[in-house]
C-alpha cells in the first residue's frame, strides 16, 4: 500500500522495480516479520522459504522441572525458558503463540516456577467470555501443584463476595471475563494479584476502552504480568502500544499519542490522519524483547492434528430449562412448551438445548434458549481470522446452521453452506476453496460428513454432535485429508455439565453410542 511507503523505504536491501511499479524486499525472516506488522502476509509458495524456524532459543534451562502432569512439547519448554529468564530482569512475557500451540499449558507451568520460588500468591487471569470455563479444565487437567480457583460469573454481588473468601496458603486463582474485569478494578486492586494473564489480548488493543484503561492500572500493580494471542496485532502496528502498556508501560511509554508520533506518519486532514509507517525495525526489536513467537506451522513436535475441548457454561435461564426437560420431560418456551414423550426425544431435546435453539410443540418453530455458544464461535472465528485462516463449522440442526449463517452476514463474514436443502453443492465446496474472501464453510454434520474436501482450513470447530461414531469421523476427514499441508485443529463446544459431555467422551473413545442409548441411557441423562 503506498502509505507504506517510507516503512519500506527503511528495510536494507530494498529497491523499486519501476517497470512492475512495485517494491522489491530481500526474502528474509526479519523482513517477513517486519512487513507483518503492516498486515502483508506471504503467499503460500514463500511461506515454505521463509518460515520462521525459531531462532533455537537454546539458554540451558536453570529452573526448576515445570509441575504439570504432562511432559510439555519443545515449543513450550522453550517458552517456559525463555518467560522464566525474561522475568528474571523484569516483568512481562508476552507469548505471542497461535491457536492450537497450548498456550494455556505453558502459563501453567510458567505459574507453578513463579509460585514455588518468586512467591507468587494470587493469580488473576482474564479472557473472553467464551473461554472463562477453559481455564478451569486446563487447571485440573495439568497443575501439578496445590491451587484453589473460582470462575467469576453470576450477579455482580456474586462476583465481588468471591474476593472474600480468595485467601490461604494455595495458590489462589481468579478467572474473569473482560467485560466484568474493569467493573470490579476496585475489588481487584484490593485483593492485589501478583501475576496478572491476559488471554487473547487483542481484546485490550484500543488504549481508550475502559477494560485496557482497567488493565493498564491493574497491570502496573502487579509483580508479573503475561499476554497471551497469536495476533498482536490485528489492523494497524499501532495495536501492540495498549497490550505492552499493560506489561510495562516502561518498553513504549504511557502515552499512545508520543507513540504514534514516534512510529506513524500524519498527514491529510488537518494532519489528523495516519497516511504511513516509520521506525518499524526499532518497533519490532522492542516487541521482541519480552515476546516469544510460536507459529502453529513451526512447532514441529506438535502431533498432525490436536483436539480442544471449550466448555461452554450455559446462560442460568437456559441451565434452567435443561433441568426442566432432563428431570420432567416437559419445559415452558417464551411462546409455546416443549415435551419428550420418550428417552429418544429427550435426548434429542437436550442436545437442542445445549445448541440454543427448540422447536415448540405447538406452532414447530424454533425458539432461541441461549445464546452460548454461538458467542464462543464468534470468539474462534474472529480469532482465526486474524490469523488469516478458514474455519469449518459442523452443526447438527438447522437452526443452529441459519444462526451462525446471520451472524456471519452481520459480521459481513463471507461464507459457504451445506445443509439438506442445499442444491449447488459443488459450488458452494468450490468457492469455500478457492475464493479468498469466502473465510467460514457452515456444514451439517449428516450432509457434510462424506466425500467433500475443504483443506482450505485446517481448523473444524464442532458446534454440536449427533449420536453417529461414523458422522465424527467423517466429518473429521473433511479438513485432515490429502491435500492438507498444515496441522489441523478441532474444537469442541461442550455444554458444561450437560449430555454434550457424555456424546463427546463416548465418540473419542470410539464408543458405541447406539448401545449406550439402547443399553445405559441413564448415564446420558443423569
């Protein structure tokens, strides 16, 4: 872009093909990394030539064994080295990891060093509304240290009586969305957190919000401070000022308006307007300097393929009516009500209610009951967009299918779909692989499950599941087939607590769903 101009104008090596009338770069890692911060990315032909292969961050490792119960992969002992020797002469890390690389992990390990030997006490991590329950299973699933946590959901009374009782010799853990976050700053600063972990902290990149106004203060009050994202960066370089702001406002200042002056180029109207980019090689060596990258492409050591489960916490009224139809076969909707005269509909009503959306009796049009996981997805997909990958979406029924299809035009989110009453199947697999800007294929999990590749993405995410082994795998193979060259990634969206749970376990380990529905189907409903 032309207001890049002087940016490039900096990079050695560079000169101007006048009979192309473009700008031409010496292939380098330093380079590519410096262009990314103006949003360029490279073709799939240089991305071979051109990865990142981490510099080997080869520092012996003079800490202590991490405590967690699996054996990290070589990407994570690296950045568990790298974040403990960086902490040694201050106090941020950013790990700047993609979807997929287990970035939850390593923050498990690096807070267990932290706890055992800098003292480390209090904990407070805050992410997306979406993911809040991750956090909880992560914990569980690899601490291998005493912790006691609390989710901060319910009321906002709820919320603020958790700070009392968030005291003791553990390790004490507080996991909270960004929206509640800058509500309770005042809780928060009382109860003083000495590690502070900002998840997907792209949702901070606006200096101005009340939530990274929250996070700036907290942020210089803590002893320790983590951001985790694969993008930093998601429009402008100018997105890293308000993340470092909040893990040390000593690397680029407290003021945006001194930083943008320092890096950005104003011109047009009134002199208002940013028309370029400068001092770019400078802004990169300063990210770098507490940042450690870990592209999904790189991590070698990472299996073909990684399986992620989000459980999904209802909304209460939603929980509520679960209950309702698993206790009493029978629920009351906004305009209608709902009945399971057998264990089949029963189990066929839950998992409807756990996906957001049950047909009345009456009228048989569908009604929304929560909305939870449709806000997870968008969570994923925006996620994945920023690091300009596709998405597949499988669903079950199609009313889930016509809701995230609304979300997607409301988002102006290109999209292909196929579900039963779908024609043009073709065409819609053809434009999902080959048009640029159609970023999310929609499929229904009985139509889409055979015969049909979309190695475009190497991301499935599965909003919900039938009860059919064969669907799951099928269905899997859409994206991890001949053709893909990447590592592929699914995600589950699991209700918490519901027969989500039971479908999902069942189907990883190759169960056989019919008998459990013929033979023990109160393990299901109960």
């Amino acid at each position: 872009c032309y207001q890049y101009r002087e940016s490039i104008k900096e990079i050695e090596g560079r000169f101007y093909d006048a009979d192309e009338k473009c700008w031409v770069i010496p292939l380098t890692v330093h380079n590519a990394s410096t262009l990314s911060l103006l949003g360029a990315s490279l073709d799939e032909s240089l991305k071979e030539l051109a990865k990142t292969a981490r510099v080997a961050f080869v520092s012996r490792c003079e800490h202590r064994k991490p405590r967690v119960k699996a054996k990290l992969f070589a990407h994570q002992q690296d950045a568990y080295v790298f974040a403990l020797d960086t902490f040694e002469k201050g106090k941020a890390v950013a790990l700047l990891a993609d979807m997929g690389t287990g970035k939850s992990m390593m923050t498990i390990a690096i807070t267990g060093t932290l706890e055992a030997d800098k003292g480390v006490k209090k904990m407070l991590v805050v992410c997306p509304k979406s993911i809040v329950g991750v956090w909880e299973d992560e914990f569980r699933k690899f601490a291998d240290y005493r912790y006691a946590l609390t989710v901060l959901d319910g009321t906002m009374e709820k919320k603020r009586s958790s700070f009392n009782y968030m005291q003791g010799a553990a390790l004490q853990i507080i996991v909270v969305n960004y929206e509640s976050c800058w509500r309770l700053e005042t809780e928060i600063s009382k109860w003083n957190p000495d590690l502070i972990v900002c998840d997907e902290s792209s949702k901070i990149k606006t200096p101005s919000a009340s939530q990274s106004k929250a996070l700036h203060r907290l942020g210089r009050q803590s002893k320790y401070n983590i951001i985790l994202t694969g993008t930093p960066i998601t429009g402008s370089p100018l997105d890293i000022f308000s993340q470092y702001k909040f893990l040390d406002d000593s690397i680029f200042g407290t003021s945006f308006y001194l930083f943008r002056n320092r890096y950005a180029i104003l011109g047009g109207y009134q002199n208002r307007m940013i028309v370029g980019y400068r001092h770019l090689d400078e802004l990169v060596e300063k990210v770098h300097s507490i940042a450690f990258r870990i592209k999904i492409e790189d991590a070698v050591d990472l299996p073909p393929f990684i399986d992620e489960t989000r459980a999904i916490t209802l909304e209460p009224k939603a929980q509520s009516l679960y209950r309702m139809l698993e206790q009493d076969c029978y629920a009351e909707l906004a305009n209608g009500e709902v009945t399971a005269r057998n264990v089949l509909t029963q189990l066929l009503r839950l998992a409807q209610c756990t996906g957001g959306f049950i047909r009345d009796d009456i009228k048989g049009e569908a009604q929304q009951v929560s909305g939870a996981k449709l806000d997870a997805l968008e969570d994923i997909i925006d996620t994945c967009l920023d690091e300009e990958k596709k998405v597949v979406v499988f669903a079950r029924f199609v009313p889930e299918i016509e809701a995230i299809a609304a979300m997607l035009k409301k988002k102006k989110i290109g999209y292909a779909q196929i579900y039963g009453a779908t024609t043009d199947r073709a065409d819609q697999v053809k434009k999902f692989q080959e048009d640029p800007e159609i970023k999310v294929f929609i499929g229904q999990l009985q139509t889409t499950g055979m015969g049909l590749t979309l190695t475009a993405a190497n991301v499935a995410v599965f909003y919900s599941l039938d009860f059919s082994y064969a669907n799951y795998e099928q269905s899997r193979a859409r994206i991890h087939r001949i053709g893909q060259k990447q590592k592929c990634l699914y995600i589950h969206l699991v209700g918490k607590g519901t027969v989500d749970e039971k479908i999902l376990n069942a189907l990883k380990h190759k169960g056989d769903i019919a008998k459990i529905m013929v033979d023990d189907w109160r393990s299901l409903l109960s």
